[in-house]
C-alpha cells in the first residue's frame, strides 16, 4: 500500500515538474494561453459562376459567435459559428415569376497573425488563413414550392485590424476571400465582419 501511495506521489511529482518544465520552455519562446470569446456583424457578398447570377440574391446579412486563443504575441486560433438571415429574390423565368429565398450557416477554423503596429500594442494588423463547414439552404417558389440545400468545406483567407479599448475587450474588423462551389454554381464570396471580442 505504502509503495502504491509513494509511486503515485512520485509519478504526480515527475509530471508536475514535466508540466512545468515544458511551460518555462514554452514560455522562453513567448509563448502564452489567453483565451478570449467575441461575437460579429457578418455580410457576405456571392459571387455567381456565369449564367448562375439572379436566381439567388448575392447578399446576405448575419452575425457569428466565436471563441478563440492567443498563444503568441503574433499567433492565435479562433473557432466561430455562423449565421445569415433568409433573403429573398423575385425574378420572371420564361413568363412566371419566381421567387426564392436562400440562407447560410456553418462552422470556421482560423489561425490568426497579428502584428501589433505601436509600442503600446494596442492597434494590430490581422492577418487569417483557415476553413469554412458551410451549409446553403434555400427555397425556389412558382407553382410550387422546391427546396434546396447543399453544404461544402472550402478555405478562406484574409486580413483586417483590431484596436484595444482596455486591457480586455478590442473592436476588430476583418475581410476575408472565401472559395467556394456549390456544384458549380457559386465562384467565391468576400466576407467582412466587425465586432468585440472579450479577453480573460
């Protein structure tokens, strides 16, 4: 019993110090573990392959929740969920009108470069490279009513800037270039956000 207890205290001691060891090193490099969570004003802009334009509408207005980490001074990571209002579209087709509504939602993973531009670091250029899990949703209504949906994994890439309003809370603003298909239809669309995010 005695040699189970002192091999437990021992294993626990030798991790503790591992731990440790491993975050001074860690911690030589500049490396730290901020967490932050944040919340976005989000529009998109569609871009429509050729002869696909018109049928859906290009602009869609939504926000997103995120959660994220700086672990450097220029490096973060930064998970979101995503999601637009219904907007809708009328046009005439061969003497009948239609009328569609379509949606976006879905998951993104970013890493995140920062850049802070004074000694104070408070205003910081940001550049992003990461994936989006989107799901488009939509309804194409004449005679009767037809409904659509496909989701797709594309990359996306893009830059903006933060600035601190205390030690804890920033406003940022970004842009971002995203691929994208959707069986051929869509080229790629630009996202741009702006928001607060909140740092423990």
């Amino acid at each position: 019993m005695k040699t189970t207890i002192l091999a437990t205290l021992l294993s626990v001691t030798l991790l503790s110090s591992a731990s440790y060891a491993a975050d001074e090193s860690l911690s030589s490099y500049g490396f730290f573990f901020k967490p932050y969570v944040g919340a976005d004003y989000d529009e998109y802009h569609v871009n429509y392959s050729n002869g696909n334009g018109g049928v859906f509408a290009d602009n869609f207005n939504g926000g997103d929740v995120h959660v994220g980490a700086r672990v450097h001074k220029y490096l973060g990571f930064e998970v979101s969920y995503f999601d637009t209002a219904s907007e809708d579209n009328s046009f005439v087709y061969s003497g009948t009108t239609l009328n569609t509504s379509a949606k976006l939602e879905g998951w993104t993973l970013d890493a995140m470069g920062y850049l802070p531009l004074d000694e104070s670091q408070k205003f910081e250029l940001i550049g992003t490279v990461g994936l989006a899990r989107t799901a488009a949703k939509g309804t194409a209504r004449a005679v009767s009513t037809v409904s659509l949906s496909d989701t797709e994994t594309k990359g996306r890439i893009g830059g903006g800037a933060q600035y601190w309003i205390t030690d804890n809370l920033n406003v940022r603003g970004l842009v971002r270039y995203q691929d994208a298909s959707f069986g051929g239809t869509i080229d790629d669309a630009i996202i741009s956000t702006i928001g607060l995010n909140w740092q423990f």
